[in-house]
C-alpha cells in the first residue's frame, strides 16, 4: 500500500498525525504500507509558488492512495486565482481523473444532539452522496471574466458529455446495489440542457440495474427534502455543482461536519481520501480540531482503494467505541461529556482499535 500523505494547511497537520498513527498500527501488526509525504494547498504555494507543484503530482501519480487534510487559509485569498490553495485541489482531482465522490452523511446515535434536526427525523439517518468531481461548471469552458460592451461579464459553462454522465452514473447504481438499492439523481432539468442530458443518460443507464429503485428530483426540492425528510434518501448522484451545495448540507444533518470522511475516485479505485471539512484556520495548532473524519478516511482507503473491508469496519468500530465512551472533541461535545484535544482524540481510538 503505497500512500502518499498531503497534509495541507490549517488543522491538515493535526489531524493527519492521529490517521497516519493509526496506519503505523497497521503497518506494525503486518500490512504492507509505505508513506510518502509531499505538499498540496498554501503550504505547497508557501514552499514553491504552487499549489499543486510538479513533486507532487509525480508522488500521488506513483501512489495507489493518496490521503489529504485540508487546503486554505485567509493568507491565500489575496493570490492570483490560479496560486489558491483551492485550485490544488482542483488539480489534484482533475490530474488524477478522480470523477468520482462518494460522501457519506451517517448520523451516530451518539451524536443526535449535536443536529440541529429533531431527534426524530435524522435518528439512523444513512445516506451516501455520489457526486461527479471532474467535470459540470467547475472545468467547464469558456470560462472568466471579460469585458463586453463597455462592462465586465462573468462566464462559466455548465457541461457534461454522455461519457461522463454513464460513468458516474455506474458508480452510483452498484453503490446502491450494496446498499438499500435506491438511487435518486438530481438534476434541474426543468431549466438547464446540459441536466436534461443527465437525466436522459441515468435512466438509459438504469435499464442495466433492474434491481435499483431509480427516482429523479430537482436540485431546489432535494435541498428541501434533504431538511423535511432526509431518511427518505440511500444514495443521491448528481453533478459536481450540485454536488458540492448538497454534500455540505448533508453533512449538517449529522450534526457535525468533523465526522465525515470522502473517497475520490478514479475508474480504477486509486482515490484520494480526505474530510470533508476544511482547514479550520482558527483553531489551527490548538490541538482541538477533531481527527475522526480524517481516521475515518483511511477507513474508506481501506475499503475502496485495498479492499480490505475488514480493517475498514474494525476502524469504523473504534470510532463508535470511542463515541460510546462519551469522548468528544469540543465540536462535538455537549454537556456532561468527556472533552478531548486533538491528540487525546487519536489516543482514544487507538486503544479502542
Ligand atoms: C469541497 C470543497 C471544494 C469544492 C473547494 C475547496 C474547491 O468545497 O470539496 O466540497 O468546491 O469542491
Ligand atoms: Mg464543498
């Protein structure tokens, strides 16, 4: 297992040290793992002038798995849109042709509280957002900001080409068929063409996965439907736009984006690994940002990139043993619990490993 460690920025470091003690473990009990680490975001424009520099993109090109931090801080929004921290990780996804994103939104019954839903309509909540990451508007061109008669115009295209749309489209269909077999696509094709396609695309690739429930909705009524009755959804695909507003929202059902893990991945299960949180620059350094989310990616590695389903579920279960116990991170954390750092958070998973 060859994986490459970007860390990043912010809270990266931190929360990279607790995973990468939990691969060391690995590593000691037997399996075959080797780390390099290289550098991604502001840290790598800070070093190089880059944020996705040559040295890197060699490292995760020769690694099967890359696990990420996170990019950003309020240092780099001053740059050039092309040296922030952010188009790294454009980068990385796109050199990397990591199209595919598979963002799990589980609510721990521990965690209930920490939602800001009733008890009620996100207990056992279990939903799996696969969105396209390297395509749509983002990498859609033409693209910037032009003058036209005498004023400013700001451009970007929305497009996807049937190949991409299948692709995903695969993706999303098996991933339900290990799960409750029930996809929902969104799209907004009572508005935009390029959606129309995508929802013409997912239906004939559905005829290939009579086993999966396949339901469409528009993009407004899901974001609305996610807060009403968001139990009511297994696996959503959808575009990278889309994606990106939804996964977020998701995530907030969970009561606690510190909890997430993602796997990106190419059509050969290479992936990169990170949470889906961001660099957290002011409490970086503190010792207090929660390294679950980031533990819980190299769960993910485990299962999608190595196939060791095993080792993914026995991480999954230190995590919720560490929950059972009351150990929270302050995000987490409500009244009468154990409040852990950063650090103690790692601790707390390894011996529950
Ligand atoms: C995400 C992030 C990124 C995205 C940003 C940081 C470029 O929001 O991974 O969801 O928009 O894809
Ligand atoms: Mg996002």
């Amino acid at each position: 297992m060859n994986i490459a460690v970007l860390a990043g920025d912010g809270i990266g470091p931190e929360i990279i040290a607790q995973a990468v003690r939990l691969l060391d473990v690995l590593k000691a009990e037997g399996f075959d793992i080797e780390l390099e680490y290289g550098l991604i975001g502001g840290s790598a424009v800070d070093a190089t002038g880059e944020p996705y520099p040559e040295m890197t993109h060699q490292l995760v090109s020769r690694a099967d798995a890359v696990l990420l931090g996170a990019v950003g801080g309020p240092q780099y929004d001053v740059l050039p849109r092309p040296q922030r921290p952010e188009r790294g990780l454009l980068a990385i996804r796109k050199a990397l042709n990591l199209f595919a994103n598979l963002r799990p939104a589980i609510l721990y019954p521990e965690l209930a509280k920490a939602s800001s839903l009733k008890p009620d309509v996100v207990a056992g909540l279990d939903i799996m957002i696969v969105r396209e990451l390297t395509g749509d508007i983002y990498f859609g061109k033409p693209r910037g900001i032009e003058m036209r008669d005498g004023q400013r115009v700001g451009v970007n295209t929305m497009v996807y080409n049937e190949a991409e749309i299948q692709r995903i489209a695969h993706v999303a269909f098996r991933t339900a068929q290990k799960r409750n077999r029930r996809l929902c696509s969104v799209d907004k094709m009572n508005v935009l063409e390029c959606t129309q396609l995508w929802r013409d695309v997912v239906e004939e690739t559905g005829k290939a996965y009579p086993d999966v429930k396949l339901s469409h909705m528009l993009v407004d009524n899901a974001a609305m439907q996610l807060v009403r009755d968001p139990k009511q959804f297994d696996v959503i695909v959808t575009g990278n736009m889309f994606g990106d507003i939804l996964s977020d929202e998701a995530s907030m059902l969970t009561g606690s984006i510190g909890m997430l893990p993602s796997a990106s991945l190419d059509s050969h299960n290479k992936g990169l690994y990170e949470p889906i949180h961001g660099s957290a620059p002011d409490i970086a350094g503190k010792n207090v940002a929660n390294p679950l989310a980031t533990i819980l990616s190299v769960a993910m590695m485990m299962r999608y990139t190595f196939n060791q389903e095993d080792v993914a579920q026995h991480i999954e279960e230190a995590v919720k043993k560490v929950l059972v116990q009351g150990l929270r991170t302050s995000d987490i954390a409500s009244q009468g619990m154990h409040v852990l750092g950063t650090r103690e958070m790692g601790d707390a998973v390894l011996s529950a490993f």
